[in-house]
C-alpha cells in the first residue's frame, strides 16, 4: 500500500484543496493501492472513503506552527503522535509518500524503517532560504528518495547539497477530460481575451498582469482581461493586495472570483491567450498546463520551472516584473493570428506527449518500482 501524506495545509478537496489535493486526485484516482491521508477531506474527488484517511488532529500543526518556529525536536514530538493512525497501518513492503512537508519526512523516518516502509519526499516547492543546509541534509538522508516537479526545484537543492543523489522528477499535469480546446470560432466573441488563473498574490504578479492590460488600453488594443482566482482556494477572503487590485485595474480588467474544475476549464476555453505573470520561482504552475491542454497560447515569466514547459514550444516568455514585456508579447499573439495558432498547435501537442495525468502517472509508477 502506497499512502500520500498531504501537508497540514492542504485539504483533499476539489474545491478547497490546492495543487498537491489535484495531483494526487489525478494520479491516484484508478489507483486501488493508494490511500490518501489528510488533516481534512471531502467526497467532491469521488474517491471511497476506505481510500481516505482522515487526521483531524493534523490541524493543530496548521495551529502552532503559523504562530512559533520551533526546533526539530520539538516539532517531532508534537508530529510523532499526530500520526499515530497512519503509523499503525504501516506493513513491510509499504510505501509513505510524503507530499512537500519536509518535517513530516524527517520524523517518520525511524518509524516508517522500523516497520520495514518505504519513505519518500515529494518536493512542489523549493526548500525554504531560511533552512540551514545541515536541516536540509537530515532531511534528505532520512528518506529513500525526494521528488521533484521539476528540473529547477533538483537543479536548487543540489547546488546547496552536492553530495545528493537519490532524487527523481515527476511532473504536474492537466486532465484532459475538463481541459480541451473549444470549439468555438473567434467570430462568435467580442472581444478577444486573455485570461489569469491562479492565487492571487503578489508572488503570482497579478499586479503586472494589470498594469500590462492598462497598457494596452492605451495604446488601443481592444482586449478583455480576466482574472480567475483568490488569495488561496475554495471560499478564502480578499486580501489588502486584491482590494487594491480591484480598485486600480483599468476597466478592461473583470474580476471573476474563485473557480474550479469545469467552471475553470471552461474560463480557459473562453480565452485567446493565457498568461502567467510570475514574479517568484514558481516551480512548474499547472496552469500553465491546462492553458496548453485547451490550446491556448501562453505568455509566461522565465522564472523557476516555468520554461521547462515550453521546451517544445507552447509559449513566449518574457522577464518577471514588466508590464511593459508582458503587453508587447499579449499584442503580438492578439494580432498575429498564424503565430498565435502555431504556438497554440505547438503546445497542445507537447501537452500531449508530456503533461497529461496518464503520462505522469507512467513516471510515477517508475518511481515506485525503485522502491
């Protein structure tokens, strides 16, 4: 049995999970030897509930930890109880695949080997800059093998480790059952539109996306931008950065609020263009994904892992933190129309080869057979 240890943080919910909640649900969802394990769940991934084991308790790390920064001994001694119920699952042969907490990994490394397991870390994000090098070594030695979304986020770790070794790449994807290319013709809209998906933070550069709409306003470029998203997932509340995101967006701009599953593919069907304006080192957005999966065109930053999803073509990409980069390429796609067709062509076929679920589920199940 192969259990997927979500982080404290992380619901397994369509609607209120994140990234990791998707891709665990995409991967595992065929996948009868697999077993979910989360602070909070709900029924919306369809998965039996014998497939999900709920910790309510995980919660308090939520709790404790967004107040103190403690030392690993202690977070050890409050996680070692937490996890008790999974704990006693635990078989030899076994896998424990823990789900981007890093603490989680490193303190049930002596009871996952005690009960001849298999402890694996996958990694959507890099270690924290503010972690030693000696906390990221004992991580890292205490499980069988760390996981990566991306070439970027092993690329990191190894400049600050270069003794390590035992890691593997597994992609993000798109599930291809939502996310397809519309059928409609550009004669039956108004007004071509580019679209934002994503949480709405400063890291994500919603505020450039703006100023670049602002700008081609300006400079009379008739287009309709849409922001899709919030501050985190499912019901969160507006944050100061959206309330003055909203209040100084040029009125070409339509704020649409939080979506999801078909609501949010078909905002991506809706649009002509997609953008991620990442001013961070985003590790590999799926977005990004999804936009190629639906045949769009994507106008991205060369931040992190984001080029690598465009390695055969897919996209442009501009430098982070200019609006100025960021309207130039939009209006180039919005009036070359055989460019923009061949970039979308170009990306809904590496969508194809690369990204769909099946295809990350083939590295998955690689990975687990070096278990």
């Amino acid at each position: 049995m192969i259990y997927h240890l979500l982080d404290e943080c992380e619901p397994f919910s369509e609607f209120q999970g994140g990234a990791i909640s998707r891709w665990v649900a995409n991967v595992l969802r065929d996948d009868s030897d697999s077993v979910v394990v989360c602070a909070e769940a709900d029924s919306s991934w369809g998965f039996s509930p014998e497939r999900v084991l709920v910790i309510p308790g995980l919660l308090q790390v939520r709790r404790l930890w967004g107040r103190q920064h403690y030392p690993s001994y202690v977070k050890d001694l409050l996680i070692k109880p937490l996890l008790h119920p999974l704990v006693a699952r635990l078989k030899p042969g076994d896998v424990v695949w823990v789900q981007n907490q890093p603490d989680f990994a490193r303190c049930l490394s002596p009871l996952v080997k005690k009960a001849g397991a298999s402890l694996t870390l996958h990694k959507h994000g890099r270690f924290s800059d503010t972690r030693p090098d000696q906390s990221i070594r004992e991580i890292v030695d205490s499980v069988d093998k760390v996981i990566f979304c991306s070439e970027f986020l092993d690329v990191a770790t190894r400049k600050r480790l270069p003794e390590f070794k035992h890691s593997a790449i597994v992609r993000n994807g798109a599930d291809t059952r939502l996310f397809y290319p519309s059928t409609a013709t550009p004669a039956e809209r108004r007004l071509p539109v580019v679209l934002f998906a994503g949480r709405m933070n400063k890291d994500k550069g919603v505020h450039i996306f703006t100023a670049a709409m602002r700008l081609l306003q300006e400079q009379g470029v008739a287009v309709e931008a849409r922001v899709v998203g919030a501050s985190s997932f499912g019901g969160s509340k507006p944050t100061p950065y959206i309330n003055e995101l909203i209040a100084t967006a040029p009125n070409n701009v339509k704020f649409i609020g939080y979506c999801s599953g078909k609501d949010l593919a078909d905002e991506f069907r809706a649009a002509d263009v997609f953008c991620c304006p990442s001013v961070w080192q985003d590790p590999f957005p799926m977005v990004n994904l999804e936009a190629m999966a639906c045949g769009l065109p994507v106008v991205a930053t060369n931040v992190g892992g984001i080029p690598e999803a465009f390695r055969e073509g897919g996209g442009l990409l501009v430098e982070p933190n200019s609006p100025e980069q960021l309207a130039e390429a939009i209006s180039t796609l919005l009036h070359n129309e055989a460019a923009r067709k061949e970039i979308a062509r170009e990306g809904y076929q590496s969508f194809v080869k690369n990204f769909t679920w099946s295809a990350v589920r083939d590295q998955y199940q690689q990975v687990v057979a070096t278990l």
